[in-house]
C-alpha cells in the first residue's frame, strides 16, 4: 500500500467516524425529540403534569424514527457483513428499543402547543 492510498484510507474512516457521532449525537436528539413529542399528552392542565399520559397516535411517528435512526447501521451491516457490523447494526437495534420503551413508559406533558 502507497503512502497516498494509506492516507486516503484514513481520511475516508475519519470522515465515517466523523458521520457516525454526528448521526448519533445530533440526529438522534432530533429524532428522540420528534417522536416524544408526538406522544406527549395532548392536555395542557394541572392533571397533565400530576398524572401524564400517552397520547397513542404518535406511536407510529416514534417507532419510525426509531428505525430511521438505526438504518444507516443496518444498511452497512446488509451490505457490509462483518462481526463489527453485525454488532453496530445490533447495538444500534438495541439504543432504538430502549429509547422507545422508555418513551412509552414515561410519558410528558412539556410538549403543550
């Protein structure tokens, strides 16, 4: 391998290193906030705070960006297949369930329009 293609081999796991935090850290918090918003209780009283709950038509919205999160890491593990791979894509699917779940099982009144 030349030095050129050595470099080149770096930059490109630099950058995808550089995509995968940014996919993680930021589309993420978007994403968790989209679909906590849509189940967020819809009233916006004194009992939502004491005693929130779920509103169940949003439950469509937070799965899908549940799994739109996860899918660049399942798209590489389908086309890439690796022990490295397999195991980010099933981290991944693992992040997204518990992010759910924790969703739907806390539900918040803060998302009052």
């Amino acid at each position: 391998m030349t030095i050129s293609a050595r470099r080149r081999s770096v930059r490109v796991w630099l950058l995808a290193a550089a995509a995968t935090v940014i996919w993680v850290r930021y589309v993420g918090a978007v994403l968790l906030f989209i679909g906590a918003a849509a189940v967020s209780d819809p009233r916006c009283e004194k009992d939502a705070y004491a005693h929130p709950q779920l509103n169940p038509s949003g439950i469509p919205l937070l799965i899908g960006a549940a799994l739109l999160w996860a899918a660049p890491f399942i798209g590489v593990a389908v086309a890439r297949p690796s022990a490295a791979t397999i195991t980010l894509a099933g981290a991944a699917g693992v992040v997204s369930a518990c992010a759910v779940s924790y969703v739907l099982t806390h539900p918040s009144p803060l998302f009052c329009i």
